[in-house]
C-alpha cells in the first residue's frame, strides 16, 4: 500500500525502486476532481445581493455560484463582488444578484474527471477562490454539481503530508 512494493499475477512481489519522496508526488498527479469535490453553495439569479451576503456568512464561503430559473450556471459572485456592491447606499433587499455577479462564458469550470493538479494550475492563474464543477447538459448549460476551492488545495496538501491520499490500485503486465 506504501507504494515500495509492486505485486505481479504469478510472480508475485518486487521493489519498485521508487523512494519515500517520489510516491505522495505520483499520486498527486493521479488524483480527479470527484475525489476532493465540496458541495457547492448556489443562489439563484433574481435573489437579493443582501440574500447572497447572508448565504455567504451562513456557509462560511468566499465563492457563491449563480443558477438561473433552470438551474444551470449563469454566474459566480465572490466576496470582492459582494463587498463592492455593499459600499455607498445602494438598496441591497432590492438588488438582485445578476447585476452584480461575473457572468458565463466568463467563468472557469472543470468537470469531475479533471485532474485536480490541473484544476489547481487554473486557480492560480486565474487568480480566482474557486471554481464549479460542473455537468454539461445537452442544452449545453452547465449543472453545478460540486466546488473545488483554495480549501481544498489546502486540505490536499495536508493529506499528502499525512499520506491518507486515496490508494490507487496498480496494475503492472
């Protein structure tokens, strides 16, 4: 399981040759969207900037996602969005979010067979807190169906530390 050992159908056990360092770094580069996926926190287009203010403080997140009437991701708001909106005496029961928010196609999106390294790559780049996984319909609109956050990158680094990464089986012919 350590990663020292490899195993072959009547052969039996060998070493891999691979050392302490090199094992946590492989399964990095293995590891999918779906393994370290959150649940996602929406709200819908036409509700209040101060309705998404409270669904932020409640969830604890810095990154909501917008859905319009059919459930389909139209926008992402971020803390920056939300704070902006707030300054000056702006009607905040009244405004709803689609004024405010970033809006499609200009959002990142990955999808749960992507690899996190890379998913990770484009927070960095984008500079962006999070961003939705998604599934494409056949209408081509994007279902939120999970987040991938700073947090979880965090929470990555953390495991591969501890090594309670998921094992992957290795198959060798």
């Amino acid at each position: 399981m350590v990663g020292f050992l490899g195993a072959r159908p009547r052969v039996g056990y060998y070493y891999t040759g691979k050392t302490g360092a090199e094992i946590p770094i492989e399964q990095l580069k293995t590891l999918k969207v779906k393994e370290y996926q959150s649940i996602p926190v929406v709200v819908n287009e036409s509700d209040s900037v101060y309705d998404a203010i409270s669904a932020m403080f409640l969830e604890d997140v810095g990154t909501l996602f917008v859905v319009n009437a059919d459930a389909k991701l139209a926008g992402v708001l971020s803390r920056k969005d939300l704070l902006r909106a707030s300054l000056g005496n702006q009607e905040l029961e009244s405004m709803p979010v689609s004024i405010i928010m970033t809006r499609m196609p200009n959002i990142t999106v990955c999808y749960k067979e992507d690899m996190l390294i890379e998913v990770c790559k484009r927070l960095i780049e984008k500079q962006i807190d999070a961003v939705p996984v998604v599934n494409q319909g056949p209408d081509g609109g994007y279902e939120v169906v999970g987040r991938i956050t700073k947090t979880t990158m965090t929470k990555l680094l953390v495991d591969v530390m501890n090594r309670d990464l998921p094992m992957k089986e290795e198959t060798h012919e």
